[in-house]
C-alpha cells in the first residue's frame, strides 16, 4: 500500500485548499518522513481528481499521490468553471507550495498536462523546486495547437456528436439529458481551456520528460510528441500503449504498471544522486 501521511487526509487537505485530493489511505505508523516522492496528478478535460482514486495502491511505497481538483466539479461543484489556464496556473502554484519539500513528478492527461506545465513553469519563476521529472499523457507538446480547436463552440447537439466520436466518454453522460446539462458545462469549459492556450516560449526544464501516448489518439502527431524533446535539457522519452486518446482509462493497468517501474527505478536514482532534483528514465531509445 502506499504512503499517506495520517495528518494530511483527503478531508484535510480540502479544508487547507481545495486545489488537492489525497486519494490514498495512511499506512499504520505512517509519518511524512516516510513520503520519499509525490506525484502530482491533474486530470484531463471534463474528469475530476476522483480519477486517481486506484493509483496509490498500484505504485511504489513511498510514493504519495496528490491529485489536482480544479473548479466546477465534485466538492468544488458550485465554483465557477476555469476557461483559461491563466485563471488556474498561480493559484495551483499556491496550493502546491507547501508540498515541495520532497522530490516530486507531474503527471497530467491531455488538458492536464498543458495546465501542470505552467504551473511548473510558475513554480520555477517563483524560484521554488523544479519537478524532478514530467510526466505528458495523450498531448502533443504545447507549442502545438489542440487539433479540434473550434470545437467547444459547438451548439449542444453538435458538441456531443463530436464528444461521442471520441470514443471514450460513457454513453449515459452523452444520451441522459439531467446528466448532460451537468456534464457539457464542465467539459466545454475544460476544452475552452485547451482552445484558448497561448503557448510563450521559456528555457527547458532541467529534468527528464516521459510522453505517454495511444497508438491510434488522432489528437496528437508525430511532430507534436517529438516537440516535447524542446521543453527539457535532459533526455525525453517515449511509451506507446494501444488505444485512442482515452488509452489511459482503457489500459489503466497497462499504465499504471509502467508507472510503478519508472517510478520506482526514479527513486533508487534520486537517493543515489542524494535527492538533486535530475530524474532517471533508463534506455533513451522509445519503448514500445
């Protein structure tokens, strides 16, 4: 099982900030001590921090999983929706501060991705600790438009027939019109929020980048994954795991295990190299 500390629980976290979910259950005699790494977790567009409830229990010990909670779902339900990263990157930032006294990882799906990699890059204009490694699923890199920009100004009828060709969202949330009109704000708002990025170029992170991707996800390219290798000094590397672009929830396992791999050879990296903020990823070739 994996570490949680018994005075950060999931209700406690939310009275401290609503920005952050601790999905897993303390370990008996758990102490933050026992905390050797944090993975920060930030969903993708119309999904919630509740996504990452299974995770702790499938990666290393010593790994604890914070998930990001953004607006307009869940306990947040009654906040207004974000619809640009501007709205969400300082505030996150904030919230995140007091927990980067450990090494920790970034890992974020599609819309995920593209609003932890500004707030790692406000965190480093702040002067704080750097990600000692970023983990970019289902996106291409963020100099590159969202492929179906345009999209999220839909009507309501021609917005769920593009949803529905996505192949990944449950049919009852598309076909039940009391969960529609819950559901369609939040994931328009999200998308908007990929719509809208307006990418500035910066210096690249100083750690190592791992891309995850589906081999059949028709909202990334080939140029677009390469394009991450811009964003780091250090090696950048590639996983690919069949499905489309919701590969993640469908090969959840598939991912998960390599997680546990990649994060348990990072922290024997990390201790050998007393914690200096570079990651390790192994073979630079892509793994496929």
């Amino acid at each position: 099982m994996n570490v949680l500390s018994p005075e950060r629980t999931a209700a406690a976290a939310q009275e401290e900030t609503p920005w952050l979910v601790f999905p897993g259950k303390p370990e008996p005699g758990a102490t933050p001590e026992t905390v050797r790494l944090r993975l920060f977790c930030f969903h993708h567009a119309g999904a919630a921090a509740s996504m990452f409830h299974s995770w702790p229990d499938q990666l290393p010990a010593g790994v604890e999983v914070i998930a990001i909670q953004l607006p307009g779902r869940e306990y947040r339900f009654s906040e207004p929706l974000a619809t640009n990263v501007r709205q969400l990157e300082k505030p996150i930032a904030d919230a995140l501060e007091p927990h980067l006294d450990r090494p920790y990882v970034f890992f974020g799906h599609s819309m995920g991705i593209l609003v932890g990699f500004n707030v790692a890059r406000t965190l480093r204009e702040r002067g704080r600790r750097q990600p000692s490694m970023i983990i970019a699923s289902g996106r291409s890199s963020p100099q590159f438009m969202w492929t179906d920009k345009g999209m999220e100004t839909l009507p309501d009828e021609d917005f769920v027939t593009a949803v529905r060709d996505y192949n990944g969202t449950p049919e009852e949330l598309l076909r039940e019109e009391a969960l529609r009109e819950l559901w369609l704000p939040r994931l328009r708002a999200d998308l908007t929020i990929s719509a809208t990025y307006e990418y500035v170029d910066k210096p690249p992170f100083t750690c190592p980048i791992l891309v995850l991707h589906g081999d059949d996800d028709r909202l990334v390219s080939n140029e677009g994954l390469a394009g991450w290798q811009v964003h780091s000094s250090e090696p950048v590397h590639y996983v690919r795991f069949p499905g489309n672009h919701f590969f993640l929830l469908k090969s959840e396992q598939e991912v998960l295990a390599e997680l546990h791999i990649i994060l348990k050879n990072h922290l024997i990296h990390l201790e050998k190299n007393n914690d200096n903020g570079k990651g390790f990823l192994g073979d630079p070739l892509e793994r496929t």
